[in-house]
C-alpha cells in the first residue's frame, strides 16, 4: 500500500492508472478505523480496481462545542486496518494542503442540511459538502463509498454529487454493528461502563420502530413514542432528536403511507458521548 501526502503525488499517480483503464475507488474518513470503515474498503474493492482510502480529520465540519481536539488520532494502526483490508493508496493530506490559507470557499447544500444532524449540528454539513468536494477533487474516483450509520450524509453527498454534476458513484455501505447491537463508531470508546451498556437501547429502539411500521403501524407519532419510552428508561441517556422522515426529502412524516420509503433516524447522548443511529424502512 502507498501512502500519499500531497495532492500533486496523488493525482500524478492517479491520472496513470487511470489512463492505463484502471477504476478508481474511494472511501474518505477521518481514520479512528474500526470494521464499519473497512467493510467500506471491501465494497470499493468490489466496484474498482484500485482503492485509495483518504484519513483527514476535517477541523471544519465540527461545531465548537465538539471534540475536534480529542479525536482519536492513530495513523499507524490505520495505515496497518486500511491495508489489510484492501487498500492500494492511503491519503493522508495535511490541515493546509486541505485548506491552503488563506482559505475562503464553501460548498452548501440547502434544505435537507437544516434538519436532523444539521438542525443539531449548525455548520456541519457545510464543512462535510466543503471536504468531500475537495477530496473528490483530489482522488479524481470513478466511485466514492460512504456509510449508511451517517444516513444523512448520504443524503447530502448524493445530492450534491447530482447537483455539481460529479462525474462518481456514490455508493452508501450498510450499517456495521457489534455483537450487541450498537453501530460500530469511534466515538463508542468514549462511553464508560455504564454508557457502554445503556448504548445497546438504540439499535433495540431502532429495531422496534422497524417492527412496528413492518407490522401495520401507519403514525409516526405512536413508533416515535414507543422509542421514546424505551430510551428515556435508560437513566444516562438523553435524547437529541427522535424521527421518521421521508428517505429521499429528510421531510418529516406523520402518516406512513405504503410503498413510502421512510429514514428512521435517532441521535442521543450518554454523558458528553453523542451517539446517532437509523434504519431505513419501506412501508408495507
């Protein structure tokens, strides 16, 4: 596997396989690597012939009170994951070969980043649509991986991939769980004991949503208020936000009208750890 820093390296690579009919894939993350980023590398594997996994932890797409400082930071041990699990590039671009200073442009999708994540997280998605337009800049792939546990990026990423007329796939990879449920995540190392444990009630709320909309269930308020009673039973947990939206608008939904394809989506914290999980759901 190589290691890249610069972006003139990487395309300069690049730009020859590609000229010698090579596919390209990439899979952007912020390193901190567990089994969910690397099941992203396998997909890419399946659709491309080389794959470049790009680490930058993105200082602009977290708001202040958030841990940009704190953020795992292990590129040794990423670099080892990303190549056992297939990885042919690894590029790892400084703060300012991302944002060479002074730094003045923006990438904003409108709309469907005001709600959910970004109704949470004001400035977010702007800081995610900037990077990954950069990054898809910089790699040049013919497919770009992303995961499902970050359903809304998905959303946006899609759109805005159509919206500038990227000439890339966008393939959404699905959620990694551990054996008890909860969504693989880097943040999960910060939960305590305690937390660890009450975690496991938002793949169990999760799950009951989808069993309940799969069983005739057709308002949304009555799924919203059995997760609710699930989660608030968990004495550390504090919900952020609790929805059913409509996969494709992010709009909210109050009936659930069949062959409606419906993002069940929920984020909450236990102690300073915000955690976020979904299931996408089509009505019967």
């Amino acid at each position: 596997m190589m290691q890249i820093a610069d972006t003139a390296g990487l395309r300069k690579h690049v730009e020859e396989l590609r000229r010698s009919g090579k596919r390209i894939g990439v899979v952007p993350t912020m390193g901190a690597l567990h089994e969910g980023h690397l099941s992203l590398v396998r997909i890419a594997r399946e659709r491309s012939n080389i794959v470049i996994m790009t680490i930058f932890v993105n200082p602009m797409q977290f708001v202040p009170t958030e841990d940009f400082a704190a953020y795992p930071r292990d590129l040794q041990r990423d670099a080892a994951l990303a190549e056992s699990a297939g990885a042919d590039i690894l590029f790892v671009p400084s703060d300012t070969e991302v944002y060479p200073q002074p730094y003045h442009t923006y990438v904003n999708v409108e709309q469907i980043t005001t709600v959910l994540e970004g109704k949470s997280r004001p400035t977010h998605f702007r800081g995610v649509t900037t990077v990954v337009v950069k990054l898809l800049n910089m790699t040049t792939p013919h497919v770009a991986v992303f995961g499902q546990k970050d359903a809304q990026q998905a959303v946006v990423i899609r759109q805005m991939a159509k919206d500038l007329n990227f000439p890339v796939e966008i393939v959404v990879g699905p959620i990694v769980r551990e054996a008890d449920g909860l969504a693989m995540s880097s943040r999960n190392t910060y939960l305590s004991t305690e937390e660890r444990a009450q975690s496991t009630v938002l793949s169990r709320s999760i799950q009951r949503a989808e069993e309940l909309i799969r069983g005739g269930e057709r308002q949304s308020s009555v799924v919203i208020g059995e997760m609710k009673t699930m989660i608030s039973a968990q004495s550390l947990a504090k919900i952020d936000y609790l929805s059913i939206a409509e996969y494709a608008t992010l709009g909210e939904l109050r009936g659930l009208a069949p062959g409606l394809t419906v993002l069940v989506s929920i984020a909450v914290r236990f102690g300073k750890t915000r955690l976020i999980d979904n299931t996408i759901v089509t009505v019967p």
